[in-house]
C-alpha cells in the first residue's frame, strides 16, 4: 500500500471517529471501542517508534 493512500484512509478514519457524538454510545460499546482505539494508537506508536530509529546514510 502507497503511503499517501494509506495515509488519506488514516485521516478520513480520524475524521469520522471526530463526527461521531459519543455520548449517544452505550456504554459497552464505548469500553469496547475505547480498547481498540487504544490498541490502534498503540500499533501507530510503534509505526513513528520504527521509523524514528532509521538512521539515514
């Protein structure tokens, strides 16, 4: 996957995450959703910690 397509689809995720209205989430579903985004959140640190150890030549 090209890193502008993949960055487009991360932002447009973003972006309908951001027009939700959360407080109309049930409560379960808000703890469900709140450990996914966490684990996300964790795999796109691990994606910036990759890349911040490259060292250019």
């Amino acid at each position: 996957m090209e890193w502008e397509r993949a960055m487009g689809e991360l932002s447009a995720a973003i972006d309908h995450l951001a027009t939700e209205d959360v407080s109309e989430i049930p409560r379960l579903q808000l703890a469900e959703q709140l450990l996914e985004l966490h684990w996300q959140m964790a795999r796109l640190q691990a994606q910036i910690a990759r890349r911040t150890g490259v060292r250019l030549l």
